[in-house]
C-alpha cells in the first residue's frame, strides 16, 4: 500500500457516497456506502473475509476516489449510473450480446407506428417486449394492422403536400394521415388502444370488437361483420401463443438468480395482464461468489431505465439488502408505486420454481455446449497429442499449403489454431521467391525456412529485450506443424526446419484416404472417421487450402488485368503500378466510374477513358462520370 493510499484511507469522511477503486489510473470497481470510512477501509483491513474475487481485486488497488451524496437513495442512484458510464471489471455488469426484438412506438412522432426494432435505446420512445422471435413480432404486428387503423409504411408525413391514399385506407386499416384525412388528436387517440393492447390488455380488445361485429350483424351489414370477425381471432390467436398464469390482471417480472460456478444466470418472465408473454436470460459475467440478493440488486439497477419501465411487481427470488431503498428508485422512475417481493410460498413462488427450472435447463444446455467445445478444441489437441506420441498437448499448430496454376504465381499459405480455435489474424501467405515452375517439394522448403527463420530472429531479439516471445509476430514458434500433402512434401518441410537446427513434431495428411504420414515411418496412422483428432486436423487442412487457393485467384485476377493494362495506349509500367495501387482490389477497379479513374495519382482524362474502355470491352457500357 502507497502512502498516498494510506492517507486517504485514514481521512475517509462518515458519510454516505460512492467510491471508485482504481488500478494504474483505470476505474476497476464502484461501490456505494452508508458510512465511507467504515466501508472501503474493510477492504484494506479485513482481506481474510473477502472473496477471492475482491482479494484480487484489492491486490491492483493503487488509489480511488469518492463521491459523497445526501443519502442513501442517491447513493444507490449514483452507483448505477457510475457502473453504466465506466462498465468498471470487477463489478457484475449486466452484459447482453443478445439482440431480441421488440416493438418500437415513437410518440414524440406527429403519427406514430409500430415497428420492429433489435435493441433499446434511450430515445425516449415506448418499447413493448423482448419477444422471442422476429416471426412473433411480425404476428403480433399484422394481428395490430388488422385490427388497428394506424399507418405502417415509412412515408414522410408533409400536411402541406398530401399525398394519394394507397391501398390500406381503402380497405380500412390506415387513417390516411399521408393524405391529411385525419388529424393528429384522432390519430393519437387510435393509438391509445394500440398501446394497451401491445401491453397485454386483450380483454377490452375483444369486447369492442365483439361489440362492433353484432352492430354490424344486427344492421345486415354481414361483410363489415365478417371482418371484425376475423379481427377477433387474429387477436385470439396471438392470445393463445401466451400462456395464462393468473387470474388477477398484474404486470410482474419475475426475476430469479442461479449461480453457475464463476458466474451467475439471471432468468426473467414477463406477465401482462396475468399472462405470460415471454422470458429472457442473463449471464452476469464473475458474479458467483456475490449472495444473489446483491446480484439481483445490481441487476435491477442497470435493467430498469426511463425506456425499459418496471411493472408494478417484482417477484424476486431473493430479497435485496437495500429492499426499500429499490423501490423507491423504481417508484421515481415508474411515476407509481412499485413492490418487491421474495415469496417463500404460494402463487409468486410457484413463478419463482418456474423462472429457476428455465435457469437450470439454460445452465444444463451451456455445460454440455462448453463440454463439446472442449473436445472439439482443447481435447482434440490432447487426442492428437496421445496419437502423435507428444510429451504435452500442441498448444499452437500450424498448417501450410501450396498453391499455383502450372508453376505461376506460386504462394504459401499458414494458418494458426492456439488451442484448437483458429487464430485468424495470425495467418501468413508467402509469395514463393525462389522456386520456377511447379514444384511443391522445393517451395514448401522455401515457406517453411522463411517462417522459421522470422521466428528464430525475432525470438532473440524480444528475448534480449525481455520480452514474451509469444506475442511476436513470428516468434511464438509451432508446438507442431501439419503439412497439407503427402510423404514428399513433409520431406521438404522436414529439412528445412533441421537446417535451422530446430526438432518441431511435423506430420503430413495425405488426401486420398485422410491418413496422417508421419516422417521417418513407413507406417501411416488411420484415425477413426468420428475422432475429434482427425475433424480437427481436417479443419486445419482445409483452412490452409483455403487461404491458399483465394490468394492465389486474388493473384491471377490482379495479374490479368495487369496484363490487359499493357495494351492501353497512354498506360506504362509506373501509371500501371499507380492504378493497381491506388484500388486495391481488382474488384474494385472493375467497379470504378471514369471520374474515379481520374483520380489515380498521374492519370489524365484521355488515359482513363482507354483504361474505362479496356475494362468493359464487350459489355455495352457507356463511361460513368460517377456523378
């Protein structure tokens, strides 16, 4: 502990606040407190108590600060705003990488119309959901344009040019505000049916409708009686996709914890109305040795936002130390009261067993998702290992192929799996240099001395400056190296890595039959059709072939139209350089108006336009100015 540190810890104030731990002038952790002093001096006096994620934690601590407040609401209010702005790492942090959907209404609109959207923002408009599909939403949409007369296209709305009515309006499910035919009171109190009903409220839905129907019936008016008719079981059916879990008509969210070794699953359900519309799971990333009332309670204070309203229950599968305190923040942020409660039986606890049997099911299907991607990755690098007759498990293995069309324009390629998973941004092609004509024993030679080589040099050069070789673009050297093709070409590798006085593990897999071709054994190994070993050697195989095949067409193209370019009047081997330079991409220059050819550094207009003419001989297309 610094000195520094220490002073602050001795002139901490007896008040309420929040503080900011900080680790090399970067925010790690914010916490709230009644007492400061008392507080976040216990993390520097009591480290036997703590957790081992705050013993962590505390070790990085090299200052903080803090923020005093009047009391203990504003405390917590200020906490969460803190976590949501500096997203600190030793914090649960609400992390949601999934994009559900919702339904979007924005009132600030003059005419206003549902859409789907995939995430929240904080626009200041209404969302109704998550739903558990794209396909739901769009039910429930159509189900609103049936029975509601609201607008759904994107048309610009300019009451000084109205436009002509389309085709909804005729057939009465749009008000026409395009047209001018409705005003925006009228509008909005046709929108206020809407929102009810995207809350759940189906009963009233039905009634009017119901009503409507038999005027309709009763005045002979059998097809607009037809019609609302079918409006009634368009609503109908959206009702019976939602199941039906109480009689009283509440809105609740029903939130319950589950731990899950280092972290913790958080699965909700949402009821409107008494009816269970859908359900959603968290993971919070390092929260498993919190208690689940603190998780909870860091949960709500970042879920809960001015666009994601609470309802007016929350049934909890633990209670919150500072249960008060929450609902008063909701409350402010709902505009009416809203209640917590951690049921130990009854109705809302049987809610509770249902949100806790989704959370163990969620927490069943990661384990054995994370098992299988476990012998897909590292067990198959173990099984590898065993069958190679390795002392360890490859943590790093290379693979390298050789591409060309009779001998021209030869390259190698290098792919890089670091514990089985592909490390694309690692991967490697090498122009061969040294090789004429096709010959793939000599240019696997080539590729494999020139890696090893960059590996060797730079290792010693990061060595003598201390630092760690494997974060060297060359230097974190293969634990072993697979080579696509047979006994020849692993012969070549072989004496390439053995001049540079290396001994890496290497094998070869041969086409024909999948057999791995070990050096120095006349023997092949046939591994089973099913084994991890093999699809993960496959895998490697194929990404090199790959990588190597692409770069090599990118090549060819480039070279053609290089050699097109030599037959322009006005194109040279500079200005040829210049062009294939300033685009890029062949693609890119086949794509190019003649402006944009005029943009090349040196290139006059006359030239352009032969090089636009040589581009697209044949196809009929006048020069674009791009304009």
């Amino acid at each position: 502990m610094n000195a520094e540190l220490e002073w602050k810890i001795h002139n901490l104030p007896d008040s309420p606040g929040c503080y900011l731990m900080k680790s090399g002038g970067r925010i790690i952790y914010v916490g709230k407190a009644k007492n400061l002093k008392n507080r976040v001096s216990q993390y520097f006096h009591a480290s036997r108590s703590h957790t081992p994620k705050v013993r962590a934690m505390v070790e990085k601590v090299d200052d903080f600060d803090i923020m005093l407040v009047d009391g203990e609401m504003e405390a917590f209010a200020l906490e969460c705003n803190l976590i949501k702005m500096h997203r600190p790492h030793y914090n649960i942090l609400l992390k949601d990488d999934k994009h559900y959907p919702y339904i979007r209404i924005d009132l600030k609109e003059d005419f206003p119309k549902p859409e789907l959207v995939r995430k929240q923002a904080k626009d200041g408009a209404k969302y109704f959901g998550p739903y558990q599909g794209a396909t739901v939403v769009r039910e429930v949409l159509d189900v609103v344009r049936t029975v509601f007369p609201i607008r759904n296209c994107t048309t610009a709305i300019n009451p000084d040019k109205p436009r002509r009515p389309c085709m909804y309006h005729q057939i009465g499910q749009c008000l026409a505000p395009c047209a001018g035919l409705v005003s925006k009171e009228d509008y909005a109190a046709q929108l206020k049916p809407v929102i009810d009903f995207l809350n759940g409220k189906y009963a009233p839905v039905i009634d009017e409708l119901t009503s409507r129907m038999r005027e309709a019936s009763a005045q002979m008016n059998y097809e607009r009686a037809a019609l609302y008719r079918d409006r009634i079981r368009a609503v109908e059916s959206v009702m019976q996709k939602q199941k039906a879990i109480s009689t009283a008509q509440d809105d609740r969210d029903v939130i319950a914890v589950l731990k899950r070794d280092a972290d913790a699953l958080v699965e909700m359900l949402y009821i409107r109305s008494g009816r269970l519309i859908g359900s959603e799971n968290f993971t919070l990333e390092g929260a498993g040795d919190e208690e689940p009332g603190e998780i909870i309670t860091q949960f709500i204070l970042q879920y809960y936002t001015p666009e994601n309203l609470p309802p007016t229950e929350l049934i909890l599968s633990a209670d919150p130390p500072e249960k008060g305190v929450i609902e008063e923040l909701l409350t402010e942020l709902h505009g009416r009261r809203t209640y917590l409660f951690a049921p130990m039986r009854g109705e809302k606890m049987k809610l509770i067993r249902m949100a806790l049997k989704n959370a163990r099911d969620l927490a069943e299907k990661l384990d054995k998702r994370a098992a299988s991607s476990r012998e897909r990755t590292v067990g198959a690098c173990e099984e590898l290992g065993e069958v190679l007759g390795l002392m360890h498990p490859p943590r790093r293995i290379e693979g390298y192929d050789i591409s060309n069309t009779q001998g021209v324009l030869s390259v190698g390629s290098q792919v890089v799996m670091i514990d089985g998973v592909a490390r694309h941004d690692q991967y490697r092609i090498y122009r061969i240099k040294t090789v004429q004509g096709a010959n793939d024993f000599a240019s696997m030679h080539e590729v494999i001395t020139r890696r090893l080589s960059h590996g060797l040099k730079e290792r010693q050069e990061r060595g003598e400056a201390g630092e760690d070789p494997r974060e060297g673009k060359f230097s974190d050297l293969p634990d072993l190296i697979l080579i696509d093709g047979g006994r020849g070409q692993l012969n070549a590798a072989q004496d390439a890595m053995h001049a540079l006085g290396l001994d890496i593990p290497m094998f070869g897999l041969a086409k024909r039959i999948e057999e791995i071709v070990l050096p120095d054994c006349d023997e092949s190994i046939l591994l089973d059709r099913h084994s991890n070993a093999l699809h993960l050697i496959q895998r490697l195989r194929d990404e090199a072939h790959r990588f190597a095949i692409t770069h090599h067409r990118k090549l060819r193209s480039k070279a053609s139209v290089s050699s097109r370019l030599d037959g322009v009047a006005g194109v040279g081997e500079k200005r040829k350089k210049a062009i294939l330079k300033h685009f890029q991409t062949v693609e890119a220059l086949k794509n190019a108006s003649l402006d944009e050819l005029c943009a090349v550094p040196g290139m006059t207009r006359p030239v352009a336009e032969n090089v636009y003419a040589m581009l697209h001989a044949g196809d009929g297309q006048e020069p674009d100015s791009g304009e």
